[in-house]
C-alpha cells in the first residue's frame, strides 16, 4: 500500500472535509459525487511539492504543459453527467494524472481513458494501482479519435477545450448518453452538456470554464 494514501496535515481526512463542505457551498448537491471527492486522496496524483496545496479548490500543474482539474470543475461535470442517470460505460478524453479518473472509477462501473502525454498516462496507472482501482482501461492515443471499439457510451467526459465539439465523440454516445465538456478558446470557455435523443443531440451550456486545450496527436515515452 502507497504510504502517501492517508496523509498528514494539510492532506489529512479533516482538510478534505473543509474542501467538501466548501464544494458544497458552492452549488455540488450530489451526495454520490461528495462522499467520492472525500475519498479520493488527490494528494497522490501530483508531486510531492505540491501535495500541501492537493484540497485547495484550484488547478495545479503535473507538468507537460497540463494541470490537475480544480475539485469543484471535477465535481460539477460529474454530477452534470450522472444527473438523474445511472451509466455503465463512460469514455474519458484526457486522463491527465488520473485524478478524474479516480473519483469516476468509484461511481461508474467500467471507464474507458485516453491519453495523449504517454509519461502521464503511465502516472496515472501507476496511482490507480496504488489505490486499488480495476474498473479503469486505458488508452495511448488522440482524444480526438475517442474509442469506437468499446462504445457506444453511456457517458463521455472530456477533460480539455476544443474550439468545437468533435463529431466524432458525439457519434460514440449511446442513445440516452451524455456528453460533458469544455468548450472554445482561451478566455471564451463554456461547459456544454448534449443528451442524445431519437431526433439528435441537445445542447445545455452550464457556465463559463477554463481548461488547456484539447489537441491532436500523440505524445511519446520521453515526452516528445
């Protein structure tokens, strides 16, 4: 077991009760989503000089030019997804270090993940593991792309803005399913959800954002 999974001091069970409650202040009414962000032990998905700041509710770099999602923008799109749903099959563009994936994989019976940044990706194994997460399969490749071969998907969450939303991500929901993501340039970000209907997909826009951007290609083993 990972030593660093408890915490102490400013990463102890007491400091992420303080981020819940103020998540819960904020707007985060599901009770399934909070009990998951408790629990989850950010501290360990970034570097350890950082881990003191891991339950300020901001972002926080984890290198390659990403960052670690700030806890309420994980919680809001989360329980955007799940509102008054129960999927069983979520697509996730953008693993990052794992964290996102983490509270999902407690939630929602299988996670698909993909990643670009392959040193990322292989952190983000690496901590799963360590949490005892097995719900989780994960994929080197262009977020862009998705991953057909295990949809269609109850759920999709996208952890980056593209300038649009790609068609062929909305093709791989399911009918029912769920898209959450950001959306636009740097400065002009909104959170769009679409529910696939019999007659297409509808648009809700769920409050301005800020993410990295969503990009094309892939990322080796020496970050290159």
């Amino acid at each position: 077991m990972d030593a660093r999974l408890d915490g102490i001091g400013l990463t102890s069970a007491r400091t992420r009760e303080r981020l819940v409650q103020r998540l819960r202040e904020q707007g985060i009414h599901d009770e399934a989503v909070l009990a998951r962000i408790l629990e989850v032990p950010r501290h360990i998905f970034m570097d350890e000089a950082l881990a003191s700041r891991a339950y300020e509710d901001t972002a926080l770099p984890i290198g390659f030019g990403q960052t670690i999602s700030q806890p309420y923008i994980v919680a809001r799109m989360t329980e955007a997804m799940l509102e008054r749903r129960s999927p069983r099959t979520v697509l996730e563009v953008g693993t990052g270090c794992g964290y996102q994936t983490a509270v999902l994989a407690g939630l929602v019976p299988r996670i698909f993940t993909i990643e670009r940044i392959e040193p990322l990706l292989t952190r983000a194994k690496q901590s799963l593991r360590a949490l005892g997460i097995e719900n989780v399969r994960f994929r080197h490749g262009d977020g862009y792309e998705g991953w057909r071969a295990n949809g269609p998907y109850d759920g999709i969450l996208v952890a980056a803005a593209p300038p649009e939303v790609p068609a062929e991500l909305l093709s791989q929901l399911a009918p029912n399913g769920r898209l959450v993501m950001p959306v636009g340039p740097e400065g002009k970000q909104v959170l769009v959800r679409y529910t696939r209907r019999e007659t297409g997909c509808v648009r809700e826009e769920l409050g301005p954002v800020s993410f990295v951007p969503l990009l094309s290609g892939v990322i080796g083993p020496g970050g290159r």
